[in-house]
C-alpha cells in the first residue's frame, strides 16, 4: 500500500508504521490452502470433506506426540459446518486425541475456551461474512491466537501427500468426542460478567445475522436486563449473512427507526464484527466504535499509550477527530490479524477496521462483536449519553474506492505516471482529503480510494488517477 496526504508526509512516524506493516505482511506469504483467515472456500468444492478430515488428523497427531491432546471444535450456522465438524471429529480421533464439540458458537468463544480450558488448540468452522455456501476452517493456538505459520504449512504438506503417512491410533489409544457446550455457556457467563451496570430499561437491537450470535447475543443482554429486539434468529443453513447482519447494516437501521430503539448492533455469520446504530438509524461502523470507545478508555486511565491501532483504511475524520481529543494512533496493514500484532508488538489496548473487527486487548485475542457492543453500551451509560451524541465529533469524510483490474499489480503501482498522477491528487487536496493507492492481496486488481470534502472530488480526483493508468495500458479487461 501507499498513502498519501500532507499529515503522512510530514508524520515519519506514521510512515514507518505503514512500511513496518508493509514489511510484516511480506513476510507473511499466504500458503497454498491457508490465507490470512484459515482455509476457506466453496464447500466441497475448495474446501472439501477430505481436507477437513487430514486437517483433523494432523492436528490430533501433531499436538499428540507427548499427551493425550484435546481440540475444541466450534461451528457457525452454515449447511456444510455439520460435516466439516464430524470430518473434523473423525480425523482428530482417529489420530489418537480428544474432540471436544461447542456446536454452533461464535469465533471469540472459540478462542476464549481454547485459552482458558488449557486446550492443546481449537478450530472454529466459519466463512465469517461470506455466503452460505462457502466455509472455512480457522485453527487456533493454545493462547487463543491464530495458528502459527510453520503449523498450517505442515498441515497443507500433509494433505499434499508430501509427509508419509499418519499413524492411525489403536485400541483404547483411538479418541473419544464429547460434548462440551458447557464450555460456550461459560463465555456467556464471562461475557455478562464484563458488564458495569445493568442494561435495565434500555431498548437494544440485535440483528444476529442467521448465524453464530443466535445462540449467545439476546441470552446475555436478556441476562443484563436490556428490552431486547432480535432479528434474523432463525438459522436454516441457508440464509446465513443473506439481507442481514453487519454486511447488510441497512436492515437494522430501519428496524431500530421503526421500534424506536435506543440502539442496534447487528454482527456477521461467526459475530467477531460488530457495527452500531445510533438511535436515529445512522450507521456507526468501526471507526467511530474506534474513536467512542477509545476516547472513553483514554478518560479513564485505561487506553495504554492513550493510543489506537487503525488499518490504512480508516477514515480520515477518525484521525482528525483523535488529533482534537488527544488521541494518538498507529496505522496497519489491511486485516485484523494486523491490528492484533501491532496491538502485541506494543502492549496497545484497543484496535480494529472500519469493518467492525474491534478488539479489546484485556478481554479478548481477536475481534468479538459481542464484546464490542458490550463496551459501546458501557460507554452509553456511563457518560449518560446517547451513541449519535458520543459520535458527533468524528467528522466522516466522504470516500470512493475504485478497483482497477491489471496486468500486473507492482508494475501498475510503481509506474512513474501513475505515480505523479497520485502525487498530484495528493498535493490537491493538501489536508482536506487523501489518497490511497494499494494492490489486492487476492486479486490482480489496484485498489483506488479518494477521501475528500465532497462526493464529487471522490470521484473526479479516482477518475482522474484511473485515467492516466488506462492511458498508461495498463488496465486488462
């Protein structure tokens, strides 16, 4: 990535940020099967049964060596997250360990009761936001975090063919599964304890997505005393993230219109996203959850560093609005895995995307979109506040992102016309708006983002930097 505007050019700090994260995500080539968020794909098709199964059974082989291993197992809503569990189950083992099964649970809770029940690793069955008809597979390390590299790389040499084959256990040797939705219901539990004071008499949306927030959402604002007003809490296996949730945010800002509620969350198929809606419908998406709770935590002695972890994407209202209320920040990397690490690196407290990927370092080691609405609350009521209130300082600029379909992504990126064709858009706007030019991490694709006063120098300053890349022929398609 590359990013423009007069405060980067003047902050070498924050330059360094981007190119450290630049550098890091270098380093961190995806492998064949397992990207940045584990492996995913279309079921049976990408991902199949066969791959779950040899997942299951390297694991439960790998963590085995030395001890009876134990792997925790959750899913999402999904048709196919049934048979990629008892593939899973099967593999696991057949190799000798113990499948422990939370069923159908969130990504957080996966990973709190990995860390906290002293799990050898777990697995969480999930294409998060994406249609019902993918899946994914994302395995956990025993302190809750992602796996490590050198795992899933062995892992994929293994359903390669390129290590011999696994022992199968014997006799009283084979692994047992069990049941351990006792396990989620403990997040439940650690998710209401967080809570400062009760919700009582607040009207609260919940829009579950169809997916993982089915199941723990409206129990743990039940539990706290919230009127609670759930949508789309009937799962068939289908309808997952389908007109609903975080990536279909318009469904909830109409229906807290309607109730007149006080606030809606609505989360994504595997809740490790939220994003808000303030009491008049309007949106409150990562960057002001950011900028709500940051600026809370910092009031209160408890943001370290009085700083917050963005990605490149963040609004630049979010860094204005920091710079009034004394709030410093560090800029990523698109992804949350990021976040976390720049997060760790410097012991910060609070991190996210714009996307509703938030993470509260003290609570949790990865975004929790049930958390995430929880701290908002506090907030809430702890300033005695409303969520439009709480967000008006953050002035969102208007922004336009534009993907531009090439030959070759380096070659169209550092292209000297293309080059001052961005610096010139740069020095336009000066402090009122940026520019951001970076290549897909999937795609052979330039993605163009303008951020300006108005929508109309979105789209003539994007415009303007595409043209000179079609002039350029660099542009497929």
């Amino acid at each position: 990535e590359k990013i423009y505007n007069s405060k980067d050019v003047c902050d070498n700090r924050a330059k360094k940020t981007v190119n450290q994260a630049n550098d890091v995500k270098e380093l961190m080539i995806m492998g064949k099967y397992f990207g940045t968020d584990g492996f995913r794909g279309e079921a049976n098709e990408v991902l199949t049964v066969e791959h779950a199964f040899k997942v299951g059974r390297y694991l439960g082989w790998y963590y085995g060596k030395e001890h009876k291993a134990k792997i925790v197992i959750g899913k999402d809503t999904r048709r196919s997250s049934y048979m990629f569990e008892y593939a899973l189950a099967a593999g696991i083992t057949a190799s000798g360990a113990n499948a422990y099964l939370l069923h159908v649970t969130t990504t957080p809770s996966v990973s709190y009761v990995t860390r906290t029940d002293n799990f050898d690793c777990g697995i969480m069955i999930s294409a998060s936001h994406n249609p019902f008809y993918d899946n994914g597979i994302k395995v956990i390390n025993g302190k809750g975090h992602k796996m490590e590299a050198e795992v899933e790389e062995k892992i994929e040499a293994y359903i390669d063919g390129e290590i011999e084959e696994l022992p199968l256990a014997k006799r009283e040797e084979i692994g047992r599964t069990v049941d351990y939705a006792a396990g989620r219901n403990r997040y439940i539990g650690y998710l209401i304890s967080l809570a400062t004071r009760s919700f009582e008499d607040m009207r609260v949306g919940l829009d579950c997505s169809n997916g993982s927030a089915f199941t723990i959402a409206k129990s743990v604002y039940d539990a706290l005393g919230a009127k609670t007003y759930a949508i789309n809490c009937e799962p068939d296996g289908t309808n997952i993230n389908t007109n609903c949730g975080s990536t279909h945010i318009e469904v909830l800002q109409q229906y807290v219109k309607e109730k007149k509620l006080d606030v809606g969350f609505a989360y994504d198929g595997d809740a490790d996203r939220c994003i808000a809606v303030d009491e008049n419908g309007e949106v409150i998406d990562g960057d002001l959850i950011l900028y709500i709770c940051g600026k809370y935590m910092k009031e209160n002695g408890r943001l370290n560093g009085d700083a917050i972890v963005t990605t490149i994407m963040s609004n630049l209202g979010l860094y204005k609005a920091c710079d009034k209320a004394g709030l410093k920040y560090e800029k990523t990397a698109v992804g949350d895995k990021y976040v976390y690490e720049n997060m760790m690196r410097n012991n910060f407290s609070l991190g996210g995307e714009q996307s509703g990927h938030i993470i509260f370092s003290k609570h949790a080691t990865t975004g929790d979109g049930i958390l995430t609405s929880l701290m908002i609350m506090e907030v809430m009521l702890e300033k005695k506040m409303s969520l439009s209130k709480l967000a008006e300082p953050v002035k969102i600029y208007p922004q336009l992102l534009k993907n531009v379909r090439v030959a070759d992504k380096k070659t169209a990126r550092e292209n000297p016309e293309v080059t001052k064709a961005v610096d010139a858009v740069a020095e336009a706007l000066g402090d009122d708006g940026r520019i951001l030019v970076r290549e897909s991490g999937t795609e052979p694709v330039i993605r163009v983002m303008v951020e300006a006063a108005t929508d109309e120098l979105c789209e003539k300053y994007v415009s303007q930097v595409i043209d000179v890349i079609k002039a350029e022929g660099l542009m497929v398609g």
